[in-house]
C-alpha cells in the first residue's frame, strides 16, 4: 500500500489511531510525515507527546510551529530525546513567549537531563502555562528551580531525593509526593498560599511536620498514607501522634471546606483525626481505612455543615454509637455500617448513596435503606461479598423517589427484577462489570416501564446450558422493546451455546 496516495486528512486519521509501534513502522515509509504532524489536522485532541519507542524518532520532523501552538504538551524523557534537533526546536518555541502552551508534564525517566532542564529553564517564558507536572526517577544534583508569574496547578514527585524550589505567586493547587525531607521543606514555604493540597506520604516518618504549615487559606485537603516497605504493621501507630501545643495549626484550618484521609497501612490513630476537629467549616469528609470507635463517631458529629462523607475501609468498632448528620447529602458507606444510621431520626436530606454488603440474607437491606434515607434518588449497590440474591429487591419501591439506580463489581442473581415489585418513576439503570444470565433482560421493560437510559457496561451474560433451547433476550431486541429508552451494551457480551453477541 502507498500511503503517500492518501490525502493529509486520512492520513491523519491513521496516525490517530493506530498504536505505537504500528505509527513507526507507517511514519518510515511516508515521506509526508514530517508535514502531516505539523499541519492544523493533526493532534485532534490538543495533546502532543514527545516519546520515542524503540529506536525510531517520533519526535523527528516537530516544528516549532506545531510545539508552539499545542496547549498540552509531555515530554518523556529517555536516550534519544536529547538530540540537537528537538533541543533546538525547544529553544526556539520556549524562549520567545509565543508558545501557547497551557498544560505541561516532563516525565524523567533516564539520565539524559538536558532536555528536562531546558524546558525548565524556559518556563517563566511560557506565558500561558498555568499546569505543570514533573515527575523523575533521577537524583537532580542542582535541583529544580520553578519560576512562573502565572502557574496555578503544580504536580510534583521526585523517587530520589532533589531539591525544588517555587516561585509562583499563583499557586493555587499542589500535588505532592513526600518521601524525603525536602518535600515538606518546599511545602512549608508555600503552604500558606495553597487553596487545595494532595500529599501522598511514602514514609510515615514526616507525616508529622504537616501540622507546623500554615494553611490559612487552604479549603481542599487530601492526606494518604501509602505504602511504607519499611514500617512495621505490628508496631503501635503511638510515634506518628502530631503535637500542636500553640494551636497554630487548628487557627489555619477553619477555612477547610474538603477532608480526605486515606490511611492504607493502617498507622493513624485517633488522636492524628483530632487535630482536625477545629475545621468546623467542613463539608465533605472522606476518612478511609480507620476504625470507627466511639470517639471517631463523635468526632464526626462534630462537622455539622457536612453534606458529603465517605468511609470506605473503615471498621466499625462500637455499636452503640450513631452517626447525627441531619445536613448529609451524599453517604459513601462501607461493609456492616448501616446500623450507624438506622434506628434514629430519618436523614431526609440525603439523596445519594453508594452502599456495600457482607451480609448472605440480603432481603431486608432495601427495606431498612428505604427507613433511614427516605428521599434517596440515587442508590449505588457495589462490591457485595456474596451474589445479589433473587430477593434483594422485594422493597425497591418503597424508595419512592428513586430515579437512578446502579449496580457495579459482583454477580447477581438472573431473577433479580422478576422477583422486584414495578418501580414506575425510575430513570436510569446502570449495570456495570456483572456477571449474571442473560435473562435478567426479561422483565426489565415491565417493571421499570419510564427508563430513559439503560447502560450495560462490561457485563457477562450468559446462558445455562441446559435452558440453550429457551429462548433469550438479544440487544437488539430489548431495543425495540423500550423504544424511548437509550440502552449502551459497551463492552457487554451475550454468551449463548452457538454464538456470542456483543
């Protein structure tokens, strides 16, 4: 095949959409590439990455023209991205003040840093760049010095230990990977102007030095403890406990809007969440992977303003302790804590909830949902330990309000919605990684006869050998069946005896 037959457009086209290895082999052997990645029809998507695969020079024919108009830029850096050519190319886009770039992500993965330091050097020419993400697995000997009048959103993570520093009047957002010490010194000079803060702790060991940074205007915290190989998980989390005696920390937070804490290994205790007990002014909360004692409820409690609260992973421990949030909104909750929310007053302003089971008897969980939360529109039933049983929703149409209802991440029970009463005012259905048979289709138009959207997502549907002579619900013919509802089967199989229906 000639590819230099086809014209610029289909070309484009092409290079688009094929992969990597296969844009190699077709950029060899046409002659118009160097044309075609400089023209106004190619990168659709206002992306250009400079990477090279193998040996061949992607990069190879990227005029300053194409990098000065692109508004996304990454630059994977390895042993041929240090060529006279695209050094040049950069110098001459980068230094003029002409680029027109506003997102930038440098990805050092190799010793060849010239490149790197570069593009660096020449961002306070970038006068549109307000994203930077620069992530390296290289020792910086001299460090990285970042200077932008106007840089908003910075990304940063360094896996050997190198030395940044910010000047950024604009800052507003930063990302930030903590494992050395340097990370909570460069936090600490900025930390002030922050608005929202993402700090992923490697090691437990400088988790403490978060509570001597002034955070006065901060209103989105996200804290996650990772993966530290080197702590022991039998070893009590008493060491990680922050001391605040002038109360200089619990001052700068009363702006905080937005708390996330992820604590994956298990090291925080309660006395770490009571440093936040002054952010009266919170309204979302996520606390993940923490026992749920009695004084963690009442801590809770406490943030009355909260209309969003997330406690996925968490294990409660105290069964006589409620959760009072007559504000909540949204509930995110984990395995075995309903009964945190059941048995008090109704939660009538919750309309959103994303709800996990253990439990094998399942016929009563909507039931007592519909009780706690009785203007629920929005119910998310995932992860369950056990399938979905054929009775989980004799009481769905108690939820009178519901109008979206999803079902994600487990196996269900076929007779799921032949066994479920009508449910008139719902909406949406979503279906999304299950693996059930095909005749869940079957009753799906009669008993939610007003859908508007049935999505079918990454599902497995089959049929039982033993029923192949039955006849079974198609795709297609579940279209014709609800005429007014728009049904999306992406990635979604029907495995029959004889065929498969995607």
């Amino acid at each position: 095949m000639n590819l230099n037959s086809f014209p610029n457009e289909v070309l484009c086209y092409i290079f688009d959409y094929l992969p990597w290895k296969d844009r190699q082999r077709v950029s060899l052997v046409c002659s118009r590439w160097n044309g075609i990645i400089n023209s106004v029809h190619y990168l659709r998507r206002q992306k250009l990455v400079l990477y090279n695969y193998g040996k061949a020079k992607f990069f190879s024919g990227v005029g300053v023209q194409l990098l000065c108009r692109q508004k996304s830029i990454e630059f994977y850096s390895n042993a041929m991205l240090d060529t006279e050519e695209l050094l040049d190319t950069i110098v001459k886009s980068f230094s003029t003040g002409s680029a027109e770039v506003q997102s930038l992500s440098l990805y050092l993965r190799s010793e060849h840093k010239v490149a790197f330091g570069l593009v660096v050097a020449n961002i306070p020419n970038l006068l549109h760049l307000t994203e930077l993400k620069i992530s390296a697995n290289e020792a910086l000997t001299n460090g990285v010095q970042i200077d932008s009048a106007c840089l908003e959103k910075v990304n940063i993570s360094f896996y050997q230990n190198s030395l940044c520093r910010l000047n950024t009047p604009r800052l507003h957002t930063l990302h930030l990977t903590v494992r050395y010490r340097s990370e909570m010194d460069l936090l600490s000079t900025v930390s002030a102007q922050l608005i929202e803060l993402k700090v992923s702790f490697i090691s437990k060991d400088h988790v403490a030095q978060l509570f001597g940074c002034d955070f006065s205007s901060l209103k989105v915290l996200n804290i996650l403890l990772k993966n530290d190989k080197y702590i022991s998980y039998s070893v009590s989390p008493v060491h990680l406990r922050p001391l605040d005696r002038t109360g200089v920390f619990a001052r700068s937070i009363v702006r905080l809007e937005t708390l996330r804490i992820a604590d994956i290994c298990s090291i925080f205790d309660f006395e770490f969440l009571q440093m936040f007990s002054h952010a009266k002014a919170l309204k979302s909360l996520t606390i993940n992977y923490f026992k749920l004692i009695g004084d963690v409820s009442e801590l809770i409690n406490g943030f009355k303003q909260l209309t969003y609260l997330n406690l996925e992973g968490c294990q409660r421990m105290d069964a006589t302790k409620k959760l009072d949030l007559p504000g909540l909104q949204t509930l995110v909750m984990p395995y075995k804590q309903l009964a945190l929310f059941t048995g008090g007053s109704p939660m009538t302003m919750l309309t959103t909830l994303y709800y996990n089971n253990t439990a094998k008897d399942q016929t009563n969980f909507v039931k007592q949902i519909a009780t706690a939360f009785t203007n629920l529109t929005f119910l998310c039933l995932q992860y369950f330990d056990n399938e979905l049983d054929s009775n989980a929703f004799l009481h769905l149409n108690l939820l009178t309000k519901l109008r979206v209802l999803v079902i994600e991440n487990m196996s269900v029970s076929s007779q799921i919605y032949a066994n479920c009463p009508t449910v008139p005012q719902l909406e949406r259905l979503v279906m999304d990684t299950i693996v059930t048979e095909v005749s869940i289709l079957d009753t799906v138009p009669a008993r939610f006869p007003s859908l508007q959207t049935f999505v079918i997502s990454n599902c497995f549907l089959y049929l039982i050998p033993t029923d192949s002579a039955k006849r079974y619900m198609t795709f297609d013919e579940l279209r014709r069946q609800m005429p007014c509802c728009r049904i999306s089967t992406k990635d979604s199989t029907i495995f029959t005896n004889n065929v498969k229906q995607s």
